[in-house]
C-alpha cells in the first residue's frame, strides 16, 4: 500500500535508539524527511547517517530534552529553518523509573516527579510548541506513543498509566481543537513487545519475557515493526478520518470489549 506521505516532513522524539529509532525508520522508508529529537548527540547523528544511507531521505539530528523549555524552543526554530514546515508529530518518550513497584510501595516523591516530567510535561511541552508550526496548511498527523495500560493497568506499572492517561487526555482534547485545522490526532498504545534490543539492565529478563508472552492469546511478544506500522498508518492519507483514538497493539491482552 501506497501511504502517501512520501516527501512529507516528521518530527520523532526520544529516537536516538528503541522505539523512537524504529518508528523514525518506518516514516523513513515511506520516503518522509525526518527529524530526529533526544539528549544524545551523537547517537542521533549515527541514526541520521544511517536513516539518509539506508532510505535516501533528509535525517535532521536535533539534540535536546523534552523536558527543557530552552530545547523545545531550539527544536522549533530549527525545524522551521531546516525544513520550513512539518506534517508529522510522533510524540515518543522515555520509561517511567526503574525499577517497577506496586501502587502502594510508590512512596519516593522524586520517582513521581520524574515519571511526570518525563512521561507527560515532555509530551505536553513539545506539543505545545511543535503543533502550531503544523496549522495553516490544512493537513497533519500527531501521533503519541502511550500504553495499553491506560486501558487496562498493569500490575507493577502505576508511573506509566498515570502519566500516560494523561497523555491521552491531552491527545483527546487537542484532537478537538485541531480537526478543523485538517489535522489528527491520535494515540498508539503497545504492551508486550519485545524489547531484546535493548542491552540495559530495564530489559525484561528472559523468565520475565516468557511469562508476559502467557498474557496474550497470541502466546508470543510483539515485534517493533508490528507498532511501527500502525505508527505509520496513521500518519498516512489513508487515515486522514481517524482522529481522537488510541490504537491499542498489544495481542488481545485487553480484556475489555470496548
């Protein structure tokens, strides 16, 4: 299927590695020019070079913090200097504070402000200053990377659902108030994906990886790709009537019917 939204220009923040790397790579192989948004200014340069040699596309390696008023603001101005526009706004951030506890045992106030900081004032600040550089042209996509946990907590996992619910409120309300403007907005909500890429102690051990795949009717993990590729349905002309919904990729986890 033909996306579209060759030539198009994204944003893909904390994409230096992981999710964010991999969704900025699926865009790229669509053929959209992107921007690439984390602290590590040398891991984005490498993921730039690799993203235009692999896809031929322009990669933009913009170091900052979400988290940071002065980096959004140099994020903004720079996108409107390199590409004089964008179409695209995947809002992907960092976990939530290692390691996970029950609810009750979330006594450290630091742990909270934290997870806030960087799961949901991040979100919330690069949006507030990404989505305007997107209204006038009467097309977009604004996609937040979230969790099925918002939809069915986790055990273990109170930070993420808290501040990613808030994510999705804010998505839902913005998605209101920017449809008229031609652009959607919308939520990607995984769980149970594999996460062997990663070499930090926060990957799921293997006795923890073979009892999550126990969760889903599925019996397996899900892959990169299988959330990269709803990433990039929605960011195409194809969902152009999808907007204010969060698309849960997590297996058949869910138990809810609605």
């Amino acid at each position: 299927m033909n996306l579209g939204i060759a030539g198009k220009f994204a944003l893909v923040t904390a994409s230096s590695a992981g999710m964010g790397k991999n969704i900025a790579h699926a865009l790229a192989a669509e053929g959209v020019h992107v921007a690439l948004f984390a602290r590590s200014k040398d891991k984005l340069q490498a993921v730039a070079r690799e993203i235009e040699t692999r896809h031929g596309v322009q990669a933009l390696a913009i170091a900052g913090d979400m988290t940071n008023a002065a980096d959004v603001e140099n994020l903004a101005n720079t996108l409107e200097i390199k590409f004089g526009r964008l179409d695209i706004l995947v809002l992907n951030t960092g976990r939530p504070p290692n390691p996970i506890r029950a609810t009750l045992d979330e006594l450290d106030e630091s742990r909270w402000r934290d997870a806030y900081q960087v799961q949901l004032w991040g979100a919330i600040q690069v949006a507030k200053r990404i989505v305007p550089l997107m209204l006038g042209r009467n097309w977009g996509r604004v996609i937040a990377i979230t969790s099925a946990s918002v939809k069915e907590p986790m055990r273990h996992h109170c930070l993420s659902t808290v501040f990613r619910a808030g994510v999705t409120a804010y998505m839902k309300h913005l998605a209101n108030e920017v449809g008229n403007k031609g652009i959607t907005v919308n939520c990607v909500a995984p769980a149970l994906i594999d996460t062997s890429h990663r070499t930090s102690a926060s990957a799921y051990s293997a006795a923890q990886a073979e009892a999550r795949k126990q969760l889903t009717p599925l019996g397996r993990m899900g892959t990169q790709e299988e959330v990269t590729g709803v990433v990039a349905f929605l960011a195409s002309m194809q969902a152009g009537f999808i907007t204010g919904s969060s698309i849960q990729v997590e297996g058949g986890m869910i138990g809810a019917l609605t």
